[in-house]
C-alpha cells in the first residue's frame, strides 16, 4: 500500500485584487464580454481545456467545480485531456478545443488557420468572438493565477439561477 505525498504548496507572492485592482477590474470585464454568443458549457470546457494545458492548478479547480455546477458531466471533465479519443464532445464541442489548444500554444500558425476554419464552420461571427475572447481571457487569468500563485482549492462556485 502507498501514501499519498503532500505538498506543502509556495505562498502566494500578491493578491492582483490588491495590488492592481484596475487591472483587476479590466481582467474581470474582458472575462464577461466574453460570454456574448457562446453556450456556459463552451466556455467550461475551453477554460479547462486551457488550464490543462498551462499547468494552472488554480483555474482547474475553479472551472471543474463551476462546470459541474452547470450541469457538465464527470465523465466530460475526466476525459476533457484527451478529447480527440473520446466520443464525448460534439463537433461544434471539438471545433472549439481544437482552437482552444492552438491558440493556447501559438506555435504553430498553419494549426491555428486549420483550426478557426474547423471552427468557423460550427459558430456564426459573434460566437467566435466570444470564443475567441474566452481563450484570450482564460490563458491571461492562468498566467495571472500561476505567477501569483493564487491559493488552490479555496474556490466555491455561486449557484446557478
């Protein structure tokens, strides 16, 4: 039988709220223009998608327990790392992975055309945008939450109306 090892996580260096609270405020407004067009659960599973990717402890905490308060299955979150093998996500799910993932690592700009394609064929104008902008919002919160080292587990989603 093995123990599980714990770690003592580092201290958080600064709380953006308090130090820079209109940049805060200007992160928290780019987060809501964002939901313009596209579905909670969209916007989820990029979130994590993305967080996944970046390594972010924080925002995977967070968007797991918001996508689940949503209503998002389990077995969708679990198996969100490896959604390509899966029959779990529906094309328009897919298309908005494929982009999230190019746009969260840039490397590759013949990847990122591809992929905005795929998507454009799934979601109108406006939804991209707001696609768009959830990817540009979540990979700026994961490189706030990471190099902050904002405290991992405390979150507790709001209820949903």
């Amino acid at each position: 039988m093995t123990t599980a090892q714990t770690h003592t996580p580092l201290p958080a260096r600064f709380k953006l709220q308090s130090v820079a609270p209109e940049m805060s405020v200007a992160m928290a407004a780019l987060e809501r223009s964002s939901k313009a067009g596209i579905s909670s659960s969209i916007r989820e599973l990029v979130k994590i998608r993305a967080s996944q990717m970046n390594g972010c402890a924080f925002c995977l905490d967070m968007h797991t327990k918001d996508a689940r308060v949503a209503g998002e299955s389990e077995q969708r979150i679990y198996a969100l790392s490896a959604w390509r093998e899966t029959p779990f996500f529906s094309e328009a799910e897919r298309a908005a992975l494929a982009l999230t993932e190019a746009l969260t690592d840039l490397s590759d700009h013949e990847l990122i055309d591809a992929a905005w394609e795929e998507a454009a064929e799934h979601f109108e104008e406006q939804e991209l945008a707001g696609l768009l902008l959830t990817i540009v919002a979540i990979n700026g919160w994961n490189r706030i939450a990471i190099a902050s080292r904002t405290e991992v587990g405390s979150y507790q989603p709001r209820k949903r109306e």
